[in-house]
C-alpha cells in the first residue's frame, strides 16, 4: 500500500466527523449516521485506491450502510480491503455522551476478516501484555496475567466492558476480582483502542460486542502492536450459515490477531466525534470547525495524532444544520 495513503483517510474520518457532530445531543443517531456516511462516500471517491468494503455498517440497527462489496476509490491505485464504520457511536452521538469516532481501517486486497454482521466475544489489550490473554481462560488468570504484564497490582486494573445485562456474570468476577471496572455504554472500538495508551487509563477490554467492530479494533491495535481475540457469537441457524459461508465450521475457533488481520501493512484512521480519553471532538466556532484525528500504520509503527482546522465555508456541504 502506499503510505499516502494514510493521510487521504484521515480526510474522509474528518469529513465524516465534521458532518455527524452536527447532529450532537440531538436524539436523532440515524439522521448523523447518513450525515457521516455520506461525507465519507463524497470524499472516498477522491482517493487514489480500488477499494472493497469488505466491513460496513451492519444490519443490526439498520443503518444507512457502506455495503458490503461497494467499490470505493478513485479505482487507480492499490487494491485494498476496507473496514468503515462512519459513525461508531450512533447513540453517543445522539445523547452527546463520550468516545464517538468515525473511522476505517483498509488492508491490502484479501487481508481482513469479512466478519459476519454478529456478536463477537473479545479480549484486548495493549503491547505490554501480548501473548499473556487467553479467550478461554478464565477471568482471574487474565486479570493476573495483565496485572503482572504491567507490575500492577490486580486492584490497580480499569477493565473497560459494554454496560449490558448480558455481561452481568462477567461484571461480577471482575469486581470479585477485585479490579475496577469502566462501564461504556457503546464505543468498543475507542475502548478497545485505549488499552495500547496508558493516559487513558484503561488496562484490558472484555465482553462481547459487534463482530465488525471486532476487526477494526484489531487493525487499530495490530498498528499499535497490540492484541485482540475474539470468538464468533451466533444466535441462531442464519447467523451459523453465515459463519459456515467464510469457512468458520467451528464456531469456538478463537480468532487471532492473523485471523482477523493478516500480512504485515495496514492502516487505521479515526477522528473524534464527542470527547472521548484519546480523542477531542469536534468544536464548532462561527465558519470554522476543528477536529482531532489519530492515524497509524502497522509497518513503519507510525502512529499521529493530527489537529485540523477546516474553513467550513469553503466546506459547505458539511455544515447543513439539522
């Protein structure tokens, strides 16, 4: 891939970003979800690449979607796969809460999981403790893993986990664990991105959440050098033919950070939407916008964080006030 790449995404994260805010605090997710995500398709046909959405929104919530196998790009360039989720954090975005981003992930063609629109169980972590997690372990021996990994004591531990009734069970062998614990309401992405930061505060991320979002974290943390695993979580016989459909027979098979990313390039790209640990998000002041991105690539280990100021009169199509 061409490492130009790398910056053509974060115009379309910003695009997106600077559009879906407007949104902010309003009630209204689906409205700054098509905002994003046709920000994202208007500045996506700028970029020298041919692209695959091989992840796009999911049906779940039946957003306005990237759908999976639209061309994206210029159509010169690089074939790439791509992962988008314009707006992870709809419903943050629309109770103007913490940690909404827009974001993509791309790889070269073939690269990344064409995870199925499902659950998926996940553990991640930061760099220190690659190579210490196991999916199937048990609670305790990941918490001691991850507290040894990073000379913390277990009640020194901020394990970030999606506030569900389903995680209710997970909730309380961590609390009698004696870790402390971060409930986010949505965003596994951010909380999966903010164990490789140690300003963020948070150690490990458990529990299960979108599929999708699965990959993109691992992209984000595959650039950080970082790890995720995940197992595939179906419901029910359609959700099982799928899985059957990319070759999983197995559903217990504990997808790797090669499973879900493979090769030595990729990279990720995400722009604050509301406030969040890592990221700003956008602020607005007369006719111009400012937003704060974060850009990595997995094969030179770049990581920037990048603060943009965008004219929005010369940007009009991105300042439509709801």
């Amino acid at each position: 891939m061409e490492r130009s790449l790398s910056m053509e995404l974060v115009r379309v994260t910003e695009a997106a970003a600077l559009s879906s805010a407007r949104w902010m605090g309003r009630g209204k997710k689906e409205e700054a979800d098509e905002a994003a995500t046709q920000s994202m398709r208007d500045v996506f046909d700028t970029i020298p690449m041919k692209g695959t959405v091989v992840i796009g929104e999911g049906e779940m919530d039946e957003a306005p979607m990237l759908y999976i196998g639209e061309k994206l790009g210029t159509g010169y360039g690089p074939r790439v796969d791509v992962a988008v989720d314009p707006l992870e954090g709809t419903n943050i975005v629309a109770a103007g809460t913490w940690n909404a981003l827009t974001v993509i992930a791309i790889a070269d063609d073939g690269n990344l999981l064409h995870a199925p629109d499902m659950y998926m169980e996940k553990i991640a972590v930061g760099p220190e403790a690659v190579g210490m997690i196991d999916i199937n372990a048990p609670i305790m021996e990941n918490l001691q893993a991850v507290a040894k990994a990073k000379n913390k004591d277990i009640e020194d531990l901020v394990v970030s986990i999606l506030n569900r009734e389903r995680h209710e069970q997970t909730i309380q062998e961590i609390r009698n664990a004696g870790a402390r614990i971060k409930l986010i309401q949505d965003g596994d992405v951010a909380s999966a991105i903010n164990t490789a930061f140690e300003n963020t505060g948070v150690d490990i991320m458990l529990g299960s959440g979108g599929a999708p979002e699965g990959v993109l974290a691992a992209v984000a943390l595959k650039c950080l050098g970082g790890e995720l695993q995940g197992k595939l979580l179906p419901q029910n016989e359609e959700e099982l033919i799928r899985c059957k459909n990319m070759g999983i027979t197995d559903v217990s098979q504990v997808l790797m950070m090669e499973d879900l990313v493979k090769g030595e390039d990729a990279i990720f790209a995400a722009t604050g939407v509301t406030d969040g640990e890592l990221l700003k998000g956008v602020q607005y002041k007369g006719n111009s916008g400012t937003t704060h991105s974060i850009v990595m690539r997995a094969k030179s280990g770049t990581v920037r964080f990048i603060d943009g100021k965008h004219s929005l009169n010369k940007k009009p199509e991105l300042v439509i006030k709801p």
